[in-house]
C-alpha cells in the first residue's frame, strides 16, 4: 500500500481518533433503531443474500451468509476496538451489547 501512496505513520498516529469516530458512528446508527431485511435470490442455503438496513443517511447492503437482526433495536451498542500492535495487522474487535 506504501507504494500506491498510503501514509502509513499518519494513519498509525490517527488510530484512536478513527475509533472514536466509528464508535461515534455505531451509536448514532443504534441510537436510530432502523430496520434491516434479508434478500434471497432463491430458496436454498447457496443462493446468494444480501442484508440490507435503512440507515439516516441512506441504504447500506452487504453480501451475508448468516443471521441477522430484524431492527438495530435490538443492540443496546455496538463497538470496535482498533489494534495496530503489529504494523502489519489491523485487527478489528467488535462487541454487540443486545438490549433488555
């Protein structure tokens, strides 16, 4: 990715503030309570779906292959953890709370 121009230090430097403003984004989103639906495009456990959901700032939708929530209601948070301890490595931890 260097290669191609990506700044690697800054974004190493910017990690807790993207966190911050994911964590931020997550909140607003459950805060919202917005449905979400499965698309099938067929009957069988192979047939390609898709999850959709309604967000305040428009439709999101992404290839799924397992269950999903009908309402983002249903989560009292939602929250990811970004780790760079290895440069090489980004792991993203994400921990859904789910309401009473």
């Amino acid at each position: 990715m260097r290669r191609a121009g990506f700044d690697t230090e800054t974004f190493a430097a910017t990690l807790t503030d993207r966190e911050a403003r994911v964590n931020d984004q997550l909140a607003a989103w459950v805060a919202a309570g917005v449905s979400s639906s499965v698309e099938t495009e067929g009957p069988s456990i192979v047939d390609r779906r898709r999850w959709h959901c309604e967000l305040p700032e428009g439709e999101a939708v992404i290839l799924c292959g397992g269950t999903h929530v009908d309402s983002l209601a249903a989560f009292a948070s939602i929250t990811v953890s970004l780790d760079l301890s290895d440069p090489q490595l980004l792991v993203m931890t994400t921990v859904a709370t789910p309401a009473d």
